[in-house]
C-alpha cells in the first residue's frame, strides 16, 4: 500500500515533520536554561558574555549555512536530507554530556548549527509542496507549533539539571533524536510539485547554472527583498525572547533559573501556540476573499509584539512580565504562521526552499547579533531597557510590508 496517495498523509506528514521541529528547538534551546548547572564543571560560562558567545555561534554558523541548505533542498530528495540532519544534530546533543571545556561545548555547537540549518527549509518547503490549498498556513501554522513545544520542553533542560544532572539531559534528548530518525525512514515520503526536467534528473544539484538561476529569480525581485527585512526585524526580539527570556524572568521576578527557565519557556510556548494556529486559520479563510489576507494576518501579529516588548523591557512583578511574554507569543505566532505561505505567493515551487534558506540567514544574522549584544546587555544591567527597543524595528517591518507587498496570486507556480 503506497500510504503517500491516502488523502490523510498530507496532514501525517506535517505531523511527522512537527516531532522533527520539537526535537529541533529543545535540543538548541535547552543549553541557554542549563547555564548556572553547567557553571560548576565549565567555569567559562560564569560571565553571560562568553555565554552569549556559546550561543551566537551556534546563530552565525547556522545562518551561513541555511541558504546553502535551500539549495540544497531545491535539488536532492528532501527526506533523505531530513533524517539525516536529524541523526546528526540529535548525535552532537549526545556529545555534548561529554564535554569537559567550554571549547569542546563551541565546537559542538557550531556543528550543530549546520546540521539543524539543513532542516528548516527542507521541511517547511515539503509541507508547501503537499499543502497547496487553503489549508497551507494552517499545515505551517501546526508545524511551527511543534518548535514552540520544543522551546518550552527545552527549558526543562534545567529542571533535569537540576534533578539528576547536565550530563543527563542531553544524553537523554540526544537519544530520543536518534532513535526517531529511524522512524522517519519508514514513513516520510518526498514530493515534487515541479516535474524536473530530463537534464535536471540526470544531475541532482543542478549545476552552478542552476545555483545562479535560483539566486537571480530571488535576490532580483523587489518583493523578496522586502520580504527579507520583514522577515529579519521580527528576528531582533524573536532571538532576543528565545536565549535571554529566561535570564530576564529570573532577573526581573528575582527566582531561581530552575524555576524561571520553564515559566518562561511554557509561557512564550503556549501563547503562540494560540497565535500560530489563530493566524493559520485566519490567514487561509481571509486569503479566499483577499490575496493580501496572509500579509494582513502577519501584519497583525506583529504589531501585538510591539506593546509585547515593552511590558517585557519595563515590567518588574508578575503581571507585565508574564502579560508581556504571553501577547509577544500570540502575536509572533501570527506572523511565524504565515512567513513560507507568504513566500509562496511570491516564489515558483523550484525556489522556495532557497528563498526561506535566505530569509532564515537573515533572521538567524539578526539573532546573532542581538544575542552577543544582550550578553554585553546583561553583564551591565540594562538587559529589560536594551530589550524593549527592539521593538523599533518591528515596527518599520509592518509598515513596509502593508505598503510594498501586493501579491498577484494565492499561490505562484511558475518562475
């Protein structure tokens, strides 16, 4: 029986690729709660600069490799290119219980950082290649909800430090990535909307030619430019929220890590959770009356970051701070929901991987940044001030996108 023709297996696969997405954000996010357990073994980590560089080289590494990854992803068997990435990122999670030195943890996690690139745009273009209707936003929307599971498990990372110890946790995550591969083996299957040419079947990577035809059709449109500031602004707070919420929860509320590192985790969870499937299926009903209804959807989304970052920056009891986390949620998750069905209003089926491998360079970029500049932040007390301006660019990204971005149709199929 070929499961691939069943009218179910669109929705199976994005739930496959949701376990995969899980596994990949607990397994980066989990090192940025386990710091104060880490500490007593790896003295390095005491200062949140040398922290903030652990995690930004995980940032820069994985954003030079993610356009490579979309290539790469336009041009081979995506499952393949899944599983392995999965084995590999999940593998250097297991290694990393071993180490001894902060240098060994910086060399791991530049590894990881290439194997976990590889992933994103293979999945998410995969999931566009099954869903092409109505239900495509909501498909991503769902997928993206399994990153944000995997970011509040991963700030469990500290409870199990803190129960058993460092070491544990990620051998035990590590192994749970391994043995899913496995799983994935038996039951993903590849999908090509494009029917690829005689010359293009006889050469897999398609050549520099084809390399070159990609980045032009991309970096050649007004509209793919727009979209990759839109894109890179949200990803300033976006990191920001992801690798120092914990430090702020624990700073701003006076709580321990071990405390802070899952109430800060679960909340940003849950709320987009709410935001990702809300702007999933608002964004594929508004799109069937307008074709800017996905742009409307991520434009709402977010400008609810932007009163978000405030309560964060400038809150100091319970009420603004975990309010704040909880809008910023809602409000990314509208605007995560709908970034790849966006692209795909935009960008033919043959370059999609490629285009969100770029947009996923600028973002990580962004990210990178602020992540070394929060450490800095941090370290001089101003991590709740610093934190709160960010939401200036936020705010010039919804206004270019409202008045640039005007798609022709719901879904463009040819270059």
């Amino acid at each position: 029986m070929n499961i691939q023709n069943k009218s179910w297996y669109p929705w199976l696969v994005v739930a496959l690729l949701w376990v995969v997405a899980l596994l990949n954000y607990m397994d980066r996010q989990m090192l940025s709660t386990m710091k104060v357990a880490m500490m007593g073994d790896i003295r390095e980590l005491e200062t949140a600069e040398n922290f903030g560089r652990l995690m930004a080289v995980f940032l820069w590494i994985y954003g030079l490799m993610s356009p490579m990854a979309g290539l790469i992803a336009d041009r081979i068997n995506r499952k393949w290119l899944i599983v392995g990435s999965l084995a590999v990122w999940s593998f250097v999670t297991l290694t990393m219980g071993y180490c001894t030195s902060f240098n060994q943890l910086y060399v791991l996690r530049a590894i990881m950082g290439v194997s976990e690139a590889l992933y994103i745009p293979a999945g998410l273009a995969l999931i566009a290649d099954y869903h092409r209707g109505n239900t495509r936003s909501l498909a991503v929307g769902i997928h993206m909800t399994g990153l944000y599971v995997g970011q509040a498990l991963g700030g469990f990372g500290a409870t199990v430090a803190h129960t058993w110890s460092w070491q544990i946790a990620f051998h035990s995550f590590g192994l749970i990535g391994i043995v899913y591969s496995l799983i994935l083996i038996l039951l993903l299957r590849e999908k090509r909307v494009v029917r690829e040419t005689p010359k293009a079947a006889g050469n897999p990577m398609g050549g520099l030619a084809s390399v070159k035809h990609s980045l032009g059709m991309l970096l050649g449109t007004v509209s793919f430019w727009v979209i990759l500031f839109y894109f890179a602004a949200p990803s300033f707070p976006g990191w920001a929220i992801k690798n120092w919420l914990p430090t702020l929860f624990s700073e701003s509320l006076g709580i321990d890590m071990s405390r802070a590192g899952p109430m800060s985790t679960i909340t940003i969870a849950f709320s987009s959770f709410i935001g990702v499937i809300a702007g999933g299926i608002l964004a594929d009903r508004w799109i069937m009356r307008n074709l800017r209804g996905r742009i409307f959807t991520g434009a709402i989304g977010l400008s609810l970051t932007i009163p978000a970052l405030f309560f964060l920056g400038f809150g100091n009891s319970v009420v603004p701070i975990v309010g704040g986390g909880l809008l910023f949620g809602i409000g990314y998750g509208m605007f995560d929901a709908n970034n790849m069905p966006i692209l795909c209003q935009f960008v033919s089926p043959r370059h999609r991987a490629a285009g969100y491998g770029l947009m996923n360079m600028t973002g990580v970029f962004a990210g990178a940044f602020i992540t070394s500049w929060l450490g800095k932040s941090t370290d001089a007390g101003n991590l709740g001030k610093d934190l709160a301006l960010l939401a200036i660019p936020v705010a010039l990204a919804v206004i270019l996108q409202l008045g640039t971005l005007k798609p022709r149709v719901a879904d463009k199929m040819e270059d």
